[in-house]
C-alpha cells in the first residue's frame, strides 16, 4: 500500500478515497433508479441483476484491493437497485414521485395522482 509521507506521518489515502468512491456510487445510484422507473417502469430490473453479478465476481479475478472492492461496491449497489426499483414503483404509486404520463396504464387506477386522492 503507498503511503504519503507528510511532515514525518505516513498517510494512507486508500481508505478515505474508497469511501467517497462508495458514497458516490450511492449517490449516483439513486438518481439512475428514479429515472430507470420513470422511463422504463420495472423492466430493467435485469439490467441492475447482470451488473451486480458481473461487478460482484470481479474482484475474485482483480488483484488490487482497491480495485476489487470498488467494483464489489458497485455490483452490490447495484443490486441493491433491484429493490429500490421495485420501491420506487410503490412511492409513484403513492404520489411522492412523479408518475411518466405516458406509461400511467401500467400503475393501478387509484394511483396518485391520476386517479386517488391525495
């Protein structure tokens, strides 16, 4: 692992770039579930599936640790997109997200907001 020698102290800068990595890669996670949702509904559920098994056995084939965990972190993540798919769905359903005008026949009758109340 290198390290960076700052006034005599090593400083071992992985770590805390591996965090900020992780929480962009949550943070842009989040946005791309709503707009998979708006667009497509719930069918690209799959898309999450093949990236996360994909991500999530490369690090066995990835010699860096960074590397390796980087991409565990982004099939898992992605993974855990298939659920928030699925719960994004239920929030439109009940109004706290927009529902895509043009895909409003696949959402339940009394949906919120084009047809239940509010």
């Amino acid at each position: 692992m290198e390290a960076i020698s700052i006034f005599g102290i090593d400083i071992y800068w992985q770590g805390v770039l591996l965090g900020l990595c992780t929480f962009l890669i949550i943070g842009v996670f989040h946005p791309i579930v709503i707009k998979a949702e708006y667009y497509f509904g719930t069918r690209p559920w799959w898309i999450f599936l093949l990236v996360g098994i994909v991500c999530g056995l490369a690090p066995f084939f990835i010699s860096s640790l960074f590397w390796g965990a980087l991409s565990a972190i982004v099939g898992f993540s992605s993974l855990w997109g298939i659920g928030e798919l699925f719960d994004q769905r239920k929030r439109v359903i009940k109004g706290w997200f927009p529902m895509n005008p043009k895909r409003k026949h696949e959402y339940p009758e009394d949906s919120i907001p084009y047809g239940g109340k509010l």
